[in-house]
C-alpha cells in the first residue's frame, strides 16, 4: 500500500522521519524560541496550579462540561495583555485555524488568503466553495489590493494573514491592516510565529505596530512556540468568540485543551511579561550575530537559508549534527524550494551562534 508513492518521494529527497534527536545537540531547529521548554520553575507551577483543581484532565468539550477555571484565567490574562474584548482556548494552532476560516467564512462571503498562509489555513480553505477563496501573492499589497477591489461580493471581505511567517521569517506589511480597514474586512491574523518574540510587549505584530485591536481584528496565537507548551487561542471581539462557539466545529467537537498545558501556558505569559526587557536585549543581540555572520538581516528569529537543492540540505544537516549542532532541513512541499531552516533561540548563547553560522557559511 503506497509504495510507489514513498519511493517518489524518496527518489526526490523528501523522504521524512521521525527521529530521536541526540538530547545534547544544541538546537537551533524547534520553534522553542524562548527556551522556556526547559524552564522547570514553570513546570512545576504549571503542576502546582493543576493539582489545586479538583480533576486533572478536562474530560469534555467545552460546550458540556470541559471548561474550567484554569482556561478561563489564561483566557482573561490574554484578553488583558492584548487588548481585546474576548478570547476562547483551542487545542491546537491548526484546529485553530480549522475553527476560524470554517466557521467565519459564510455563504456569499470572499476570504483572501497569503499563499504562504500555515498549511492548517490552507486545509480549512478546501471546506468553502472554489469561488470564496482568493489566494494573494506572499506579502503583497499590490496583488491584494487589486483582487480585493475586482472581487464584486455583497458577503463579507475576510483577509487571512500570518504576523511572521514560518519558513521566511518575515513580517506581515502593516499595509494590509490598512487595506482590511479600508474595505471593511475581517482580518485574521496567525501569529503563531510572532507572539512572544516580536512588539515592545513581545506581544506579536499588533504590538510590533503598534495598532489598537478593533471589531474586525482576529488574533490567533499557539502555545507551542515562544510558550513552550501545547495548545492555541484565539482573540477576538466578543460577538465572534460568540459565533465560533456556537458554529466552529473543531471546537464543538472537540475535547477541551489540556489543563496542565493551559496553566503552563498562563506560566510563561506572565513570565514572558515579567522578563520582557531581559528577552528583547538577548533576541537582539542574537540578531546582531546573524546579522554580522550571514550578512542576513531579520526582525524575526527565523533565519531561512536558501540552499534550492534537497540532497544537499539533508548533507548539510547532517554535518552540522556531527558537529553538535541541529538546525531544519525544510524541503517541498513546506517550501518551494529547500533551505536550511536555523532559528536564533535566545537560550544559544553568542559563541555558539557564531560558530554554526561559521560552519554553514564554510557548508553553503
């Protein structure tokens, strides 16, 4: 079963594994952006606060009996923290986004979507008609503009955008925030990549910006990157938390998220909030090494090097790892063409940056 298909795909180099990574290689690889994965003083709050409830597992949706107070504390920190109205936990960044492009996207409406948009959005797109989706050239305004202004449609303009995006590691043009409140468009923003790490509150790219949360702003946000633990939310006026709740499916029927994951979550909330200034100065300092290493300049800890060649990603891999160090070899169909994925996490100190950016430049 499938064997033609595998030996496809491992006769162009994109054959994938699962792998047990040696724990003492230094990782540049995860989206552990922070390194608060191996912060055990919030474990083990995160374990405190849940051995406080009086069960330990949610045990039901939402929707019966599966909320509790420990969702509703972080839900209420982030609604706080960011500045909107109302905020709803979901298991996953991709039931998340499964969740918001299903549900919001109603009969008449015209979602436009980046075409370098999380695969999870571009799953959920397959659940609409053909003619409600519009997909826009990465980051551009130009293309935006101009099909958001052809598309004739009494529905609503709903735009689906990342605040920084997974693979290239670049910022979401404030731009298309103008372009949403121009048109009245729901804008629907991913910022799976950018909360924590990006704004003056590492609060993402609404902080980054500087732009006050309004009616037609979505915020979508995982716990799973720079928070160091599982799970996602959702931030939005309270009349749309409202309809995904009662319309999103990958809510409805769905377990509620984990507890332990939640309250680890709120753990590295208020973490990230209390150590801000000390975060900020060590992502730029990071920065500042890539910059003076790879001649690469980011805003985010996404460093993406274009290699355009799937064996030699793979031997680059490979050789970086015989030196101790891991970094992503990301090919098709996660990028259209290969590159050798590192990210800067702040728990690399300089020397160590320094010297695998020496390496790959002397692998490249």
């Amino acid at each position: 079963m499938y064997s033609k298909e595998l030996n496809s795909i491992k006769k162009s180099n994109r054959f994938r594994t699962r792998e047990l990574y040696d724990e003492n290689l230094i990782d540049l690889a995860s989206n552990d952006y922070l390194g608060l994965t191996a912060n055990k003083e919030l474990f083990q709050n995160a374990y405190q606060r849940v051995l406080k409830n009086s069960y330990t597992a949610p045990k039901a949706s939402m929707l019966v009996n599966g909320y509790s107070t420990i969702h509703k504390e972080f839900e209420d920190a982030l609604k706080e923290a960011n500045g909107f109205e109302d905020a709803l936990i979901v298991g996953s960044g991709f039931l998340a986004n499964l969740s918001m492009i299903e549900a919001l996207v109603r009969k008449g409406d015209t979602l436009f979507i980046d075409e370098e948009y999380h695969a999870s959005g571009m799953v959920a797109t397959r659940l609409l008609s053909k003619n409600q989706v519009v997909i826009f050239e990465h980051n551009s305004v130009k293309d935006l503009l101009e099909k958001i202004s052809n598309v004739k449609t009494k529905g609503r303009r709903i735009i689906a955008i990342e605040g920084v995006y997974s693979m290239g590691g670049d910022l979401a043009s404030k731009e298309i925030f103008d372009i949403a409140n121009e048109y009245d468009a729901l804008l629907i923003v991913d910022e799976a990549h950018s909360s924590g790490v990006i704004g003056e509150n590492l609060l993402g790219i609404f902080d980054y910006y500087g732009i006050t949360p309004k009616k037609n702003h979505i915020k979508m946000g995982t716990l799973g990157k720079a928070y160091g633990s599982y799970g996602a939310y959702i931030l939005a006026s309270s009349n749309i938390i409202d309809f995904l709740l009662n319309r999103a499916k990958a809510v409805i029927y769905t377990t509620a998220p984990s507890l332990f994951d939640t309250a680890l979550g709120l753990e590295s909330l208020k973490f990230i909030q209390k150590n801000k200034k000390l975060i900020k100065n060590r992502i730029t300092s990071n920065l500042k090494v890539i910059k003076e290493s790879l001649g690469i300049t980011s805003n985010s800890l996404i460093i993406p090097i274009e290699i355009g060649d799937n064996k030699k990603v793979i031997t680059i891999q490979q050789k970086l790892k015989e030196d101790g160090y891991l970094v992503g070899a990301i090919r098709q169909p996660t990028v259209k063409s290969a590159i050798i994925r590192l990210i800067a996490k702040i728990d690399i100190s300089a020397e160590q940056l320094e010297q695998v950016c020496k390496k790959l430049e002397e692998l490249r």
